[in-house]
C-alpha cells in the first residue's frame, strides 16, 4: 500500500495463488469482462468451474447490473450441481443483496435512491455526456436506466454488441472522464466508471467496498479473508473499491483468463 493510502494490484498470474487459496475464506467475482462478456451468457466451460467453486468455498459475484442480468447472464447457465446455498449475489454493486433460501432467491437488503436523487444522477449523465462528445447518435437500447438502487448510464445502450462496447472506450478514458465530470455534479452520491462503457451512480459509500465489507459481516470472516477477482482494478474503477477496503484483489484481463484462474484455483482449493 502506498502512503496516500492507495493500492497496486498486480495481475493473478505474477501472485501466488497457492498462498492466497490457503488464505481465502471466500471467494467473490466480478460478472462483465470477468465471469462473463459484457451482458453475454457466461460460456458452457466457465459455467462448469464456476460451479466447481460454490462446492469448495462461499462465493459471491458483486456486479453493477440488476438481478435480473445476474439470472439470465449465471443463473440459468449454471449446472445442477451447483450449490445455491453458497453463492451470494450482490447485484448493482453491492447495493442489493440476494441469497437462496427456501429455494429461490431472497432480497436481504436494498439501498434505493431517493426519487431526488435519481432525477439528477439522470440530468447530470445526460448533459455532462453531451458536452464531452459521449452522446452517441446510433445506440443500441436506452442509454440511462434507472435500477432502483443505481443509476447506469451505458454510452451505446444497454444492448450494444459486445464488439462495439470494445471498440468505444478501450484505454477506459472517456467513461473515466465522464464518471469524473457527473461526480462534481453530485457531491452527496458515488459515482464511478463501470463496464465497457458504462458509469454507475449510487449512494455515497455504497460500492464495491460496501459490498466485500458488508459480505464480510454476513459471513462471519474477515474482508481480508476475501478473494476478490476483478477486470477492472486500476483506481478509476468499480472493482478497485474491493481491493481498498483489504480483500485480497486479483486482477485478470477478460474471461478467459478468469477462467484459467479459477482452474488454478479450484486444483489449490481441492
């Protein structure tokens, strides 16, 4: 950790995942560019290890989409051996929280916006994108929408092909920019570069760090007994919060390599 209290997070394969495996209580992942392709069913082989873990360790995936992206990004890929009982869902990061219980899935909490508070997240997206140039005339479903507990702004709609997602923001400056100018609009709530193309608005204090703390205290472990895997680990994104607030961080580049992670995981785990 660095005097300003920041942190560096190395890529998974240059730590020693031996080490962390012994460590770890549990294990938590981000969805899009991680587990899964942006808003894209998570593939057959990954479906299969990820599964694989729920019977090793608790799990939990904490991701700025709604429940209903978990269900039909994870859920409906995952096999029947699956143990639900130890997966944990913290959809719009981490504002809500969902667990299986009586077999099917419970919401224990939710941290919504006020009404107020939503109509200027929503105004702000909109003039602060227009003025940078991020209003994009061909999209592809609604650019902002309203989850309740956050506000998502997605540059080419919530569902743009994954190749044009890729192509908009690859170096992550635009959204980082964008994120930065609607944060001076909104002192009193977070604001943070999300996915591909994404920027997420949600209460103050409530991200990806609320979630691994929160996830912490429900468990009865400590966050530094959290493995917590991520694509987006540099300081202007949403899963560096996790690594902050002391969960043992992991960085990958995208699935793939996730899932050569949790292979290497699942033979230390064993």
């Amino acid at each position: 950790m660095a005097e300003d209290g920041a942190v560096s997070v190395a890529w998974w394969g240059s730590q020693d995942i031996g080490s962390i495996c012994a460590r770890a209580r549990v294990l938590a992942f981000d969805l899009d560019n991680t587990l899964a392709l942006s808003k894209t069913r998570m593939d057959q082989t990954m479906a299969v290890h990820f599964a694989a873990l729920t019977r090793l360790r608790p799990v939990a995936i904490v991701s700025g989409g709604r429940f209903s992206q978990f269900r039909d990004q994870v859920l409906d890929a995952l096999p029947d051996d699956t143990r639900f009982g130890q997966l944990h869902l913290m959809p719009t990061s981490g504002t809500r929280y969902y667990r299986w219980q009586d077999g099917s899935w419970d919401c224990v909490y939710a941290h919504d916006l006020s009404a107020q508070d939503r109509q200027a997240a929503e105004a702000s997206l909109e003039r602060r994108a227009k003025q940078l140039g991020d209003w994009e005339e061909q999209v592809w479903g609604p650019r902002i929408e309203d989850r309740g507990s956050q506000i998502t702004f997605s540059a080419l709609g919530q569902q743009a092909p994954v190749e044009a997602k890729e192509a908009w923001d690859p170096d992550n400056s635009r959204k980082d920019a964008l994120a930065r100018a609607v944060a001076a609009d909104l002192p009193n709530l977070q604001v943070r570069s999300g996915g591909s193309t994404s920027v997420d608005i949600s209460a103050k204090g409530i991200d990806k760090a609320y979630a691994v703390t929160s996830l912490a205290r429900i468990l009865g472990v400590n966050v530094g007994d959290i493995a917590f895997v991520g694509d987006r680990m540099d300081p202007d994104g949403n899963d560096y919060p996790a690594a902050l607030a002391g969960a043992m961080a992991l960085r990958v580049h995208d699935p793939a390599d996730a899932l050569d992670l949790i292979q290497a995981m699942e033979a230390d785990l064993v």
